[in-house]
C-alpha cells in the first residue's frame, strides 16, 4: 500500500519537521507546495516532488493536489492566506478528489470560542465552517495546545532566560496543554497514514500547571527560578485589550498576552479526553520531558532550531 501526502507551505518549521518522520516511511510518496524551492531542506529535494507556486496561484494548486491521498497545511501567515489560501487548497482537493485536508491548526481548542474573541483563530474557525459543508472533502483538524518549544522563548514573556525569572498572570494553578513540534509532527504522520481519522482529534503530550512548570525546572536544571505574578486573568483581559485599543496596527504589543490569556483562561482547553491512546507508536513528549531533553542556556532559542535538523 502506498499514500501520497501532499503538504503545503512545505519550507515552515512544522512542515519540515512533518516532512522528516513521513520519508522515513518506504510506503510514503510526499508532493510539496512551496513559492520558493530554494527555501526546501537539501535531505528533501531529490525525495519530495516539488510543485512551485504562491497560495493563490490555482492552476498550480490544482496540479500540486492532483494524486494526493491526503493534503495537509501547514502555511502560517495573514488572515488572507489562513483563510482564502486553505478555501483555495480545500477547492482544489474537491476538484481534484482529495478525500482528507488537513487544516492548519495545531492549537487550543478554538472551536470552542466565538468568532473575534481570539482574532489570530478567525480564519480557522470560518475554515472548519467550511470544511464542515463539503460532501467530498473530510475535514481533519488536529488540537495540540501550544507548541512547549515556544514556551520559553522572549516573545512569549513568560521566562527571561537573562534574570531565570518565570512571569506569569492568574493563580499559577491553571493547566497549560503542550506538545512539542516534533511531537505533534509525529502525531500528525500517523493521522496521515490512519485514513479513518476526520474530523477534531485531540493529541496533547502534556497537561501542567505553571506552578508544576516551575517546580520541574527547578527539578530538572538545579535552579530554583525567580517567580513574577503579573496579576489576575480579569487584569490580563484588561490589559490586552487596552493594548489591543490604542495601537491595533501594533499587533506584536499585544498578540502574545491573548495568546496566554486564552490558553488557561479554560474555555479552550483541549482535555480531559485526549486521543492518544489511538496512537500508541507515538510517545507524548511530557513539559517534563521536554525540559530533560533541551539544555537550560537553549531554552530560549530552541524554536529557532525547529525543522532545522532534518
Ligand atoms: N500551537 C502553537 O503554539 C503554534 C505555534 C506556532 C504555529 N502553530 C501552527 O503550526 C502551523 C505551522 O506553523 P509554523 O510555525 O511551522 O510556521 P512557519 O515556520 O512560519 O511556516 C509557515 C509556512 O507558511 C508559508 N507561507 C507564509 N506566508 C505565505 C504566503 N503568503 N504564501 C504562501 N506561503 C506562505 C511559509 O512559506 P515561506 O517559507 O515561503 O515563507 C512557510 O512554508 C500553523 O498551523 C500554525 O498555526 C501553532
């Protein structure tokens, strides 16, 4: 038996990272959809058949999805690419008899929250809407909580590597869902090979508190961190919001506080039930794990390695 996966935005750290685990797999044909090949890892270009193309270009679309088994996207921009860029890949699957898109998720669950209250999902949201009302085309959306590789990196502002100060905002006892890149790569390859697996699947390699992050640090590397509470989540929604209000064009001012506020505040919380165990091949990467695998001095850099070893 052999599958065809097509994955586009094929140069972006997640697919690279997806790419790697699925050539390791002799039954596995993999197209790429990319706007510049010379961005596609050197391991991959004599493995991965290349259709070069921006995400609007349709007749180059179509022939990338031609023969898939499965389309997966993993394209990370502006709300037009997010939304218009997968309605045109999930098009093109119709046309072309692609039973299975992937979606570019990898989240909390944002089904659960209402169109403008976490603006970066909007478009995933009106994607899942669309997906939900074709007859030809499953759609699959897969949630992983947040990427832990991004945890402890400056843009977050959760951890200063430079003071080892953890900042963080409500009681400490809220769960953060996280799966490490890899993990939800490998999770993602088995999804692609299981040709039952539709609609929301739930894969989550690991459920800790920040006060339990805290301690693991201090369990892991020997270094009891300093801790900062910022204030309570009511302060949190304040707070971005102001930011939010006075300077909108500024996004980077204020994207990563709702970011934080809505992966604890619990509407989007992908657990208790988790699909896992449907995966028993792939190991959850624990915030534990994690921690033993990556040196405390990379930790703020680690996202930057994402999909660069491959
Ligand atoms: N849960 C989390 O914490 C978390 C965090 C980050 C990402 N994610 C999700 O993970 C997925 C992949 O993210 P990533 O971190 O791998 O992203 P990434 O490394 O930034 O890669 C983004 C990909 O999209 C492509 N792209 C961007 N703008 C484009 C355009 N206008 N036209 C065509 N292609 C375009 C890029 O192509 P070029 O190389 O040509 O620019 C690249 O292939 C997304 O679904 C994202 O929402 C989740």
């Amino acid at each position: 038996m052999s599958v065809t996966i097509g994955i586009a935005g094929i140069t972006g750290k997640f697919a690279r990272e997806l790419t790697s685990i699925l050539l390791k797999n002799p039954h596995v044909a993999i197209k790429g959809y990319c706007r510049d090949p010379s961005k596609v890892p050197q391991s991959f270009t004599s493995k991965v058949s290349l259709v070069k193309g921006d995400a609007y270009d349709e007749p180059a679309i179509r022939s990338f999805v031609a023969g898939c088994d499965v389309v997966v996207c993993c394209y990370l921009g502006d709300p037009k690419l997010m939304e218009d860029g997968q309605k045109l890949l999930i098009d093109a699957c119709a046309a072309e008899g692609v039973p299975r898109y992937v979606a570019s998720d990898w989240s909390i669950d944002y089904t659960k929250l209402k169109l403008g209250q976490l603006f970066p999902k909007d478009p995933m949201i009106r994607v899942k809407a669309y997906l939900d009302a074709q007859d030809k085309v499953k759609g699959v959306h897969i949630l992983v909580g947040m990427f832990i590789d991004g945890f402890f990196g400056a843009h977050f502002n959760v951890y200063d590597a430079a003071t080892t100060t953890f900042k963080y905002w409500g009681t400490g006892d809220e769960i953060w869902e996280g799966t490490t890149y890899r993990n939800a790569a490998e999770y993602t390859a088995a999804i692609c090979l299981d040709k039952d697996a539709v609609g929301i699947l739930k894969l989550v390699g690991g459920q800790s508190t920040f006060n339990e992050i805290v301690a693991l640090f201090e369990r892991v590397y020997g270094v009891k961190p300093k801790v900062d509470r910022q204030g309570s989540l009511d302060d949190l929604f304040k707070l971005m919001n102001e930011k939010r209000e006075k300077d909108p064009k500024n996004i980077f001012s204020y994207l990563f506080l709702f970011f934080q506020y809505y992966m604890i505040e619990g509407t989007t919380d992908i657990g208790p039930e988790l699909d896992n165990d449907r995966y028993p091949q792939v190991k959850p990467v624990s915030w534990e794990d994690y921690l033993r695998m990556v040196p405390k001095d990379q930790l703020p850099t680690a996202i930057t390695k994402v999909g660069q070893n491959v």
